[in-house]
C-alpha cells in the first residue's frame, strides 16, 4: 500500500477553478484550448453524451480566454499542458459571454421562457458595470433585460451583449454556450417543441451568424438538432461528433489515463474490470471511457452503475415506449451482447424522429452515448455496426427491456428470492406467473428467439445485483455460458449459480403439448450437458465457491421447462 496523500475527487463539480484552486484530481484537458485556436473556424459546436466533459471544458474555457480577472486566472493554467503552449499569450485577452442551459427543466414553454430570460438577466448581471458606458437607447435595451420588463429584447440579449463589449473595449467577444440543446430536448419531451425551436432559432442566429463582434462561438450539446432549423444560414458553423476524431481525447478520458488514476489511487489491479464497466466506447477511431463513471469508480472503488442512474434517460425511455414493439428484435440482440447493422449520421433531427422512428431511433441512442461502434465507422456508406458499450449500459437496457416490455417489475421479487434461497419449484411456479400476467409481449414477438428470453431472464437476476456479481454471455471454460450469478460474499456460503437458455422455434415445431413439453425437458437436459461439457462452472470454482446451482430452461412461447443439477 503506497503512503502518499490522495487528492481529493471532483464529484460533481464542473468549474474549473474550483478544481484547481483547491486541488481536486484533474485530468488535464487543457490542450484543448490550442486546438481550438489552430483550427481557426469561427463558431463550433461539440456534440458528446451528457456528463462526457462539456461543462468543465466550457468552464476551462472562460478562465483562459476571459479578460476579467486575467492575471489571477493565468495562475490557474500554470503547469497545465497549455502552459507551454505558444497560444499561451492568448490567455486574458477577451471579454468572454458564457451561458448554460443543462438545468432547463419545464413542463411548458411559459416556464421555460422563464428560466431562459433568469439566465440572461444573470448573464447582464454579470456585465452591470457597463452601464455608465452605454448611450441613451442601448442603456434602455439593457436595463429592460437587466430587470426583465415587458418590453425586453430577449432575441436580440446576446447579440446586444457582444456589440457593448466591442464598443467599449474595441476587442471581439468569445461566446460559450453549454448544453444549447437542452431546452430544445426537455420541450420535445414535453410538448413544447414548436415554440422552443422557434426562439432558439432566432436567438442563436442572431448572435452566431454574421456577427462582427464576435472572435469565436463554442457550444456543446447533446445532439446536433436539426441544423436547418436552430442554425439556420449559419454557414461558419463546424461541428465535431463522437463520429469524428478531432477532439475526441478532451471529452471522456483516454485508456492511459485511466491506468494514470488508477494506480494513483491505489486500484490498478481492477483494469479490466474496469474496462468492461465503463470502456467500450468508440469515438471516430479513439477509444473513450466514461469520465463520470470513472471518477466516481475511483472515489468509491466499487464497481457499478454511476452514468446511467443520472438524470438525462427521459427521452430514451419516451422512444423505447414508443417504438417497443418496431424494434423488438434488434433491442433483444443488443441485450445478447451481439451488435446490429443500422445507417448512422450526423444529420439527425427531431423532425426526422416524428416521421421515420424506427430508423432514427438508433441515430438518437448513438449520439446519446449509450450505444457506440462496435468497428470503424463507413463514411461513404453511412452504415454503422453498433452496440451496447458496457456492462453499465447493458445493465440499465435490461431493466428498461423488464420496465417497458412487462407489466409490474415489483411482481419479480418472489421469483428471484425462490433462486437465491434455491428453491426451483417455487423459483419455476412465480416464472410461470410472469409469463401468463404478460401473455401480451408473445403477440408481437413472432418467432420467440432465445435473446427474447435472455433478455427478460437478464432482466430479471439484475434485481439481485446487490448481491452478486452477474455476468452475460461471457467466456468461461471451453465457452460462453448465458447467465452467471457469483456471490460477492464468498464467506455467506450462497451458492454460485449458472443458467443456460434454450428456445425452441415455433415455425418449426407442430406438436401436441405432451411432445412440446417432452422436447422442452429434452432441451433442459442439452442445457445442462452443456455447462458440464464446456465447464462453465470453471469460473466460480476458481473464486473459490464450491456450491453452485447448475440450471436448464428451455422455453416454447409462454411456456417453458426447467432442470438443475447442484454440486
């Protein structure tokens, strides 16, 4: 065990000063910056997955390029990547505009025009000194906003801005914009679309397109929402995409710096766990790992779900509500850790989700980080073979596979009791109850393939993940097995449990119910021979648990058999 002191660790805190004043861990991004400055485009837009970087990065931004405060922000930079940069001179040489809208959060556009106007108000609060230097008439426009009267000029409140600033410095203003997107996402969700869109539209472009007083825009979001229609005209616009692979390595965090914090913190020796949980993602050619995940992995050292359980899901789960039985097949793939084939770009937009769902769908999970490529990208073709990215991803698609597809997930509880405790019949009679109480799903399936099945069993044993350690579809032995259960507590004696799936295809079998369920106890006993033959049961012997539940089930529709062997 090393000695030295560990830093402390920003959960939850995007300002870069704050991290850097008071030493939290930091990885070091700052690079960016003379990215950005080479690049040389004058407006730029960076889409990634929420909690991938942006507000720090928009953060880091202000401090560099702001005027304000300029010699005491220099030191924030010093001994940063930056630092040796010859871009470095650019720092404090701007007045700098920074809005976010990542709290945006209203049931209907009177709201959000509200706390839109809240976070301009607190933008010209910010420049109030700036008064006295304001002639007559834009002394009015800007004490309107500043108060927030009736006759305040919100469309024109950033431009507006920027043209103060240059007259009164004679300097161009940098504009950073966090989360544009949000409002437009959250009144999408909420019916409020055609308003929202409409403001934005008119508010972005004034600020953004042909405005002499402006020396650079950088906005981050989600999505890229329809170009056509927020940014119309704006021909000075760049945009960068987790399909692109300039810029990738300042949003997520790299493999060598993960291996960097890792044996900062003392947990080298969990890297590959580490890698299934949150790496996986594929950002142009660049590998990427989550940096929330990350950061909260080393601050608790316990491996579970971090990302997934914030806010941001609400429109992911509006979709698979809406499309649960267009996508059946390929949802249930995805969950069999297999990837599928589907045209992906960076031209989505929400009038393409109302018109073309099922297509669409895919385009708004891979841009919302919670698919990703499973090989390179083809940019001619625009075809994309795609996947679930990690074991956390895998995880929260599971449970909304329970939540969206069957009825009442409370109603699970007893069943997973009856496995841990061992109990198989009455393990298989709350099994039967499940599938009858949710007789519906098998009218849409159509051939009840066995990834149906995995995913609902999947689905299902998550609910014991406090408990133990559950993997699908991973190697052990001479193969893959289907499900695994490991006891995280090896000294309570539970048993290890393995479980291997079989279906059988109903176009191909027309039997009576004596040799369909004859065939299913046949297909239990394969099962079983099955995890003896390729010793699956390897993995759980190697951790030292010597009681493990061996289990067959094999199912025909709603119905199903089961077999199981203990040693």
């Amino acid at each position: 065990m090393k000695n030295r002191k560990k830093k402390k660790l920003p959960i939850g805190i995007s300002d870069f000063k704050e991290i850097i004043e008071n030493n939290y861990y930091y990885f070091d991004k700052t690079k960016f910056i003379e990215n950005i400055l080479e690049d040389g485009s004058k407006v730029k837009l960076f889409t990634r997955p929420r909690r991938f970087g942006k507000t720090l990065n928009i953060s880091m931004l202000k401090y560099f390029f702001d005027i304000k405060n300029k010699n005491e922000n220099k030191k924030l930079f010093e001994n940063l990547e930056i630092s040796k940069s010859e871009y470095f001179e650019k720092q404090g040489n701007f007045f700098v505009i920074s809005i976010s809208f990542k709290n945006y959060d209203a049931e209907n556009w009177e709201s959000g025009f509200n706390t839109i106007k809240n976070e301009i108000k607190l933008l010209y609060n910010e420049f109030y000194l700036i008064r006295d230097n304001l002639n007559q008439s834009d002394l009015a426009d800007f004490d309107a906003i500043w108060l927030k009267k009736d006759n305040a000029d919100w469309i024109n409140s950033l431009f507006n801005l920027t043209r103060y600033l240059y007259e009164l410095s004679g300097k161009k203003v940098v504009v950073l914009i966090d989360e544009y997107d949000q409002p437009v996402i959250d009144s999408y969700i909420k019916g409020n679309y055609e308003k929202c869109i409409a403001f934005f539209k008119a508010f972005y472009g004034k600020v953004l397109k042909d405005n002499n007083y402006l020396e650079m825009g950088i906005l981050t979001g989600i999505l890229r929402v329809a170009k056509e229609n927020v940014f119309s005209g704006l021909n000075n616009l760049e945009v960068h995409t987790i399909l692109d692979d300039e810029f990738t390595e300042y949003f997520g965090i790299m493999e060598n710096e993960v291996e960097k914090s890792l044996e900062d913190f003392d947990l080298k020796y969990e890297l590959n766990d580490v890698q299934k949980w949150y790496n996986g993602y594929l950002f142009g050619e660049k590998k990427v790992y989550n940096p929330w995940s990350i950061i909260n992995f080393l601050n608790r050292g316990n491996l579970k779900s971090y990302w997934v359980n914030t806010s941001g899901n609400g429109l992911i789960k509006l979709y698979l509500q809406k499309l649960k039985n267009d996508i059946f097949d390929d949802f249930s793939k995805l969950l069999n850790k297999e990837s599928i084939l589907k045209r992906i770009n960076n031209n989505m937009t929400f009038e393409n989700l109302k018109t073309n769902f099922g297509k669409n769908i895919w385009n708004l999970f891979f841009h919302s980080g919670y698919l990703t490529l499973a090989d390179k990208y083809d940019v001619m073709k625009k075809n994309a073979s795609i996947k679930i990215p990690n074991k956390e991803i895998l995880e929260m698609f599971s449970e909304m596979f329970i939540e969206i597809y069957f009825k009442d997930s409370e109603t699970f509880l007893d069943m997973t009791d009856a496995l841990t405790t061992g109990n198989i019949e009455k393990f298989k009679f709350e099994l039967n109850k499940i599938l009858l109480e949710n007789i519906g799903i098998f009218d849409v399936i159509g051939i009840y393939k066995e990834q149906f099945y995995h995913g609902l069993m999947l689905g299902l044993i998550l609910m014991l993940k406090n408990e133990y350690e559950i993997s699908s579809n991973n190697f052990s032995g001479k193969g893959r097995y289907d499900l695994l259960l490991k006891p995280k507590n090896i000294f309570e004696r539970k048993e290890g449990i393995i479980i291997e799936l079989k279906a059988i295809n109903i176009d191909n079998l027309k039997l009576n119910s004596e040799k369909i369920h004859e065939k299913l106890l046949s297909e239990c006993e394969v099962a079983l021979n099955q995890i003896e033959e390729k010793e699956y049961t390897s993995i759980l012997k190697n951790a030292g648990i010597d009681n493990i539940l061996k289990i067959g089930i094999a199912f025909f529709g709603k119905e199903f058999e089961i077999k199981f062997e203990r040693e």
